[in-house]
C-alpha cells in the first residue's frame, strides 16, 4: 500500500509540472566557415528525426546584459544545458516595452566548447546582441520523443523548405511546432541560416515543412531544434 501512495504522488507531482510549463512557457558563431566536420555531416544524411529518453523540459526567462553578451552572442547560464551540446533549445525574443531593448534580428542558438560549454542565443546576421534584450527559453537535456533535432538535407529539402518527417506532424494539420535555428547541434562548426523562418503544413505531401519566409533557399544541412504536439498533448 506504501509503494502504491508514493506511486499516486509521484504522478501527481510530475503531471503539475507539466501542467505548469505548459500554462507559462516562459567556438562564437561570427567565425563559422559554413561547413559542418566530416563527421557531422556524414550524420546529417542518416536519420533526421534524433530522438531518444532523455525529455525533461525547462523553461527560463533569459536577459541579457554586460556581463553575458559577447558581440552577436548571449550566453545562457544553466545547469542542465552547461557542458551539454546534446541539449535542445528553443528561444523566442520578448519585447520589453519598459526597458525599449529591441532586437529584430534572425536569431538562433549556438553552443561554445571554448566558452565554458555554454549555450548561447546569437544574431545569425552579426548584428550586435542590445543590453536588456529578452528571451524566453525552454529547453531539454536532450533529444526526446517529441522534442529534436531536424536537418536539411537533399533528400528532405525543396527550394525555401525542408520537411518534417515525424509521426506526432504527419497527416495532422492541428499538430503545433515551435523551432529555433541550432548553429551546431553537437557542437563543432555549422551552417548560418540568416533569414527569418516558420512552418507550413503541405496537404499534398501531408507533412509539416519549416521554411524561410524570404523565400530565399534553405541551406544544406542548416539545423533546427524543434518541439512538436499532436495538438492535443503537450510535447515531451
């Protein structure tokens, strides 16, 4: 009977957090030659979706200010993403009507071996990163079952898009997608996408596609960190 109690509370417990983040989802990349390592882009053209258990998700409102901008670069401080280039991050910028900091830039993010092990929140365009600039964050350990890494590559890219291939988004028009642009997932160099992106959901193809809305051509082997729900569920 013990065992079962602390079963129910455990559930219980995990089950308001996620209840919790879902109410309130709150190297440095200006020297990037624009190829990935052999050995990272050998992996790019095996299997695009990477999943696996690890799927705790974290949410934080990131700031930046003198003490963490480096030029183009903002560097987040956290325990669970430091030393970690596995982790998986998505940022979107907040504007903050008080402090008047905008930052109307293409943004991704980036991770910096030689910077702590840090991951960072970057201008893809150079642009210096403004003192009071907000992002909201959230962000897993790893790679989960609904929470990756997706890549462009030849075999899933056409013109400006590159398609998701992934079972919570096929056939699902209601699915809901958050991405971010990843430099280097894995660390090591990577590849600039330096437009402003979305998704669209292709009926024909009955997939979900992450475009530049520029219309301008997405890059080979650009990376993405992406989380996505049925629509129904939250993503994990």
């Amino acid at each position: 009977m013990t065992v079962l109690i602390l079963t129910i509370i455990v559930l219980a417990i995990d089950g308001y957090f996620v209840y919790v983040f879902y109410q309130n989802p709150q190297n440095f990349p200006i020297l990037g030659d624009g190829v990935r390592d052999v050995a990272s882009a050998a992996a790019d053209d095996a299997a695009v979706e990477e999943v696996s258990s690890r799927a705790s998700i974290t949410a934080v409102v990131h700031h930046a200010t003198s003490a963490n901008i480096v030029d183009n670069s903002t560097y987040i401080d956290h325990p669970l993403i430091n030393n970690n280039p596995d982790a998986v991050l998505l940022a979107t910028r907040v504007r903050d009507q008080d402090e008047g900091a905008s930052d109307a830039h293409p943004i991704g993010v980036w991770y910096d071996a030689n910077r702590g092990g840090k991951w960072a929140i970057f201008n893809q365009d150079l642009a210096a990163i403004p003192k009071g600039a907000i992002f909201n964050v959230t962000f897993s350990e790893g790679p989960g079952e609904a929470v990756f890494v997706h890549r462009a590559i030849s075999a899933n890219t056409v013109d400006n898009s590159t398609y998701i291939d992934h079972p919570l988004a096929n056939n699902n028009l209601d699915a809901v997608l958050t991405v971010t642009p990843n430099w280097n997932p894995g660390g090591g160099t990577g590849i600039y996408n330096v437009h402003p992106v979305g998704v669209w959901y292709d009926d024909a193809e009955e997939k979900w596609a992450i475009l530049n809305q520029d219309l301008a051509p997405m890059p080979k082997r650009a990376a993405f960190d992406v989380a996505v729900s049925d629509g129904t569920t939250p993503a994990k």
